[in-house]
C-alpha cells in the first residue's frame, strides 16, 4: 500500500501497421505470415514500453539491474535477431513473472528473482523471453483485437484494484498467460540453444521450470484457502518437467550447442546479488506481520482479528476472515474541505446513514456509520464505513462489510473495534514496517526447514514457503553446509 494510485491502461495505441504477406522467421527460417515489419514492430515495442513503465516502478537496484542486463545482452549477441538493441528492466513487483514485448524489451520482476537459484538459472529466464522477441511471437499475434488482449494484460499484471465498491473477486489473477503451448516449447527450445551456446547447462532452463512449477502448485493451495485464482508464470507447463517429453527432447537437443568453454552456475554469486531483496511488497509499502500491519511511512499500525488474512495491495490493505465471508478494508483519501468526519460521511454516501456515531483510536478522531453502496457482494450492500483524520490533509478510510449481510449487523462490534486500534508506531515498531527481505543462511546440522521456519517472517505456511523458495518443495530438506535463502 503507498500513496500512488495504481495505472491500469485501458486503451494502449494505434499503430497503422499494413499487413506484411511473408516474411521470414530468424528462428525458424520459414516463411510467417505478419502484421508488422520490423520498424513498425520497433515502434510497437516503444509505446508498449511506456505503458508499462506506467503500470511498474523499476526496481532501484542498479548492480543488480547492471547484473541483468550484462546476462541478457550476453545471451542476445548469439540470438537469431543480434542486430537489434535489447532493452532489459527489473520491476518492483513481488508477482512472478517474466514477459517481452516486440522490439527487443525483456522484463522480469524480483519477484521471479526470488524463486530463481542461480545464475544459470536467470539465464534461461532471460533465454526464454528472447526467444518470443527472436521468434516474433508478439508480432505474430499482433491484430486491432489482440493487441489490447495482449499488452493490456501486460500492464494489469500487478493485482489489480480491489476496493469493496469495485471487487471482482477476494482475490484476481491478472497475469500474462503467454502465447500458448506451442510458442511456448519454441521460446524454450530457442532460449536452451541460447544459454547453451554462452556456456551453461541447459538444464538450468528445466530447473527454472521446475522451480516455477513447483512455486505455482504451491499457489493453488494457498489460492483455495484465499478464494482466488492461482497464480502462474506463464511459461510453465501442465506436467512437470520431469513428464514432459517433449521439453526433454528441446534441452537434449540444446546440449550439441554446449560452448566449449563451460560455465559455472554461479549459486553463490547468484545468491550473494539477490541478498537483501524484498521478498513480497517493497520499500515504502509496509508489512503485514501475524495480526498487524505496520507501514512505517506513513507512521501507522493496525492490528486486524486474529486469525485473519492480511493482503497488501497497492493502494490499501485488505483483511479477511479465514472463511472470506467478513473484511476490512484500509485506504488512505486526501482532503479538500474543512469539514468534519462526520460532515464528510454525508457527502460521500449520503445523509440516510445508520448506527452512526464518534469513533476515536487511541491518536485519531473520527466517525462510523452503516450504509448501502455497491459492491460485487450486490448493488446497496450494507457496509461499516469509518473516516479517521490523521491530519488536516489526509484521512484513513475503512469500509468493512460481510458477504452475508444477515451476518452484517453481528459484525460491527468487531469492525469498530479493528478500527479503534489504528495507532501511530512506537520508535521501536518502525522496523517492522520495513519489507521482509532475503537473507541467506550457511546450513548447520540439525537444521530442518521446520525448525529453521520458526525464526521467519511467514505468519502461515512457512515451512512449506521456505521449501518453494529453495526449490525443495514439498518435502526436501536443506544440506548441511550449503547456503539457502530465508525470510526475515
């Protein structure tokens, strides 16, 4: 949660591209029927880019960025289309995901970087996204229907807005779905020839493939549990790698392409670059740890129900019952008029308000009241709704409802007392705001992901977390001696 709103583009561009009969794939040597040539496709990519940029912040992280960027131009100077630039970007999201878009722009998110092991292993992130730039994937797929389609989604990759007046669902899956099961295997086989010619085991490709599907089987309990659907990256497969055939032929094929000089995988050097990386929201959007959240700049804390699941979302924090039936949900809004809270309910909702009353935390002033609004719960749901003034600028604002509004009523005892514990920070919670970051940890003997779980951040699921995140789920367990990744 930060002060930004989120910019999700609902129209992109216009580009007059004419329909190009034939031209031939770098890659495949055939003949490909497109919609761009390639200036046109330079200039998608361009105004693609911008958008993007409007969606994500970049991560600030230049070593790590230098880092990306000297792997993936590297890999693209043995790329069928060497003689375009490449334009490499990490992004500030803890989503995993990797995507290109045309002209030679390739993204992935700390997010993905979090769940990747090694250096060779970034490789073959970064030789997959090439691989639908050298193929032209995107060009292929380009048409005035699929372009909004495509890059649309492209921009709404972050989770998008969820206020209890617009909620599609508890939770959405806006994520970039890829270009299919065929284009998919054909960026997997071009970006194993790629890492394999520089010098790395293409079978760093299947492990990152591994890593991914593991991390998304994972997700789909933690998605049932959270009503939502799974998330994805969107170059995994149905079947593990390990089933699939058909991926076993592309990376056996790759390695008569193995350069002569051999690479290491660079664990450590890997590892020692990513240390210290948010892992989930970022610098400046707060940190949900068991029942509370905290939010270091904007100097406040907020202790939910015990038990309830915390979401931190771009522009507000969202609590939720663990059968999702009750929540609560934080905003911040901007002032305009010298009014009082209660003033301000009524122009914003209206006068018929019920059970409306002074509401007051510990350090803020305010005011309650019951009202009707639309929500995807159902047009006039009954819903708590309470303004507290943090200064004479800015007001936190809550809306906090039930799905079943004949449990709505019971439920506001609970809502005002949530509220009531909204409190600036004691000097010594300010850290607690901070992100959960990545630490690396050298394995001692006796050490379990169960007992190392005990000292992590993750309020639930942490041994099974933690076993994600080292590519040993579901049920491995850490070497001693070697170096893994906690989250503190």
């Amino acid at each position: 949660m930060d002060r930004r709103s989120f910019l999700k583009a609902s129209t992109l561009f216009s580009l007059g591209g004419t329909l190009t009969s034939c031209a031939t794939n770098p890659v495949t040597g055939e003949k490909d029927l497109i919609l761009l040539n390639e200036d046109e496709e330079a200039e998608l990519g361009r105004n693609s880019h911008k958008q993007v940029m409007k969606a994500y912040s970049s991560y600030n992280d230049p070593e790590l960025l230098k880092y990306v960027t000297y792997l993936g131009e590297k890999l693209a100077t043995v790329s069928h289309r060497n003689e375009l630039i490449y334009h490499f970007s990490v992004l500030d999201s803890p989503q995993v995901n990797a995507f290109a878009i045309p002209g030679g722009y390739v993204y992935v998110t700390r997010g993905m970087l979090a769940y990747l092991g090694s250096e060779a292993e970034l490789c073959g992130v970064l030789g997959h996204e090439l691989g639908h730039i050298t193929a032209r994937h995107g060009v292929k797929q380009y048409s005035k229907n699929q372009v909004t389609n495509i890059f649309t989604t492209v921009v709404s990759i972050l989770v998008g807005n969820r206020s209890i007046a617009n909620l599609s669902q508890l939770a959405t899956a806006a994520i970039l779905r890829g270009f299919g099961r065929e284009a998919e295997l054909e960026a997997d086989r071009v970006g194993a020839e790629y890492i394999a010619k520089v010098g790395y085991d293409p079978d760093a490709l299947k492990n990152v493939i591994g890593v991914l599907k593991n991390q998304e089987e994972f997700d789909k309990v933690l998605a049932k549990e959270e009503d939502r659907e799974p998330y994805a990256y969107h170059g995994v497969f149905a079947t593990h790698p390990d089933n699939d055939k058909r991926l076993q032929e592309v990376i056996k094929a790759a390695k008569s392409n193995i350069n002569k000089i051999k690479l290491d995988e660079n664990k450590e050097k890997y590892l020692n670059i990513i240390e210290g990386m948010p892992f989930g929201p970022g610098d400046g959007q707060g940190s949900a740890r068991g029942a509370n959240f905290y939010h270091t700049q904007l100097d406040f804390t907020l202790k939910f129900p015990s038990g309830w699941k915390i979401e931190n979302l771009p522009t507000s924090v969202l609590g939720t019952s663990k059968d999702r039936e009750t929540l609560i949900e934080l905003t911040m809004r901007d002032l305009n008029r010298k009014i009082t809270a209660k003033e301000l309910i009524g122009r914003l909702y209206g006068k018929d308000y019920t059970n409306g009353k002074e509401i007051n935390s510990s350090e803020y002033k305010g005011y309650a009241a019951n009202v009707e609004i639309n929500t995807n719960f159902g047009d006039g749901h009954k819903c708590r709704v309470a303004i507290l003034y943090k200064n004479n600028k800015e007001a936190f604002q809550f809306i906090a409802t039930t799905k079943d509004e004949d449990n709505f009523e019971k439920n506001n005892k609970i809502f005002d007392d949530t509220i009531k514990t909204l409190r600036k920070l004691k000097p010594a919670e300010k850290k607690l705001g901070e992100p959960k970051r990545i630490t690396l940890y050298k394995v001692k003997e006796g050490d379990t992901f169960k007992k190392l779980s005990l000292k992590s951040s993750f309020s639930t699921h942490a041994e099974n977390r933690l076993r994600v995140i080292n590519n040993m789920f579901p049920s491995g367990e850490p070497k001693t001696g070697s170096t893994i990744k906690l989250v503190y």
